[in-house]
C-alpha cells in the first residue's frame, strides 16, 4: 500500500469525511475503496470491449441471412 496526499475542496471533504464516519471507516480507507471499485469497473469495461472488438462482423449484405435474434443477443454462460 501506498500512503498519499491530497487536497479536496472544502465541501467534497465535508461530504466525505461523514459519509466515511456512516460507514465506520476512515476517510483513508473509503477513499481508497473507492478508487479500488472504479478501476475494477473500468478494468471490466474495456476487457468487454476489446472482445467486443475482437469479434468478426455479422455481414450484412445482399445475398446473406440475417443473423437470428438469439444469435445476436447471445450471452456466454448465460444460456444453457
């Protein structure tokens, strides 16, 4: 872990400093918590987008079916 130093706007540290006390923990720690949960998220998001990315386009031209409805909304793990 590592120790830092900030500075807030005087109400950001009102809102903070009680809404820290509400939870029992320090102004540190839920500072840090939250941080933590963001990076976790976005993290989330773009591993989500590169495979997003990474699939191959549906061709939609003259010529080719329609992909169906389940195919297009298909979530992995979720169906059986």
């Amino acid at each position: 872990m590592r120790n830092v130093t900030i500075t807030l706007y005087e109400e950001a540290y009102r809102w903070a400093k009680v809404h820290a006390a509400k939870a029992d923990m320090s102004l540190a720690r839920m500072l840090g918590e939250m941080l933590r949960e963001r990076m976790v998220r976005e993290d989330a998001y773009e591993r989500a987008m590169a495979e997003h990315f990474a699939q191959k386009p549906w061709p939609i031209t003259k010529g080719h079916a329609l992909p169906r409805r389940e195919e297009i909304h298909e979530r992995r793990g979720v169906r059986r």
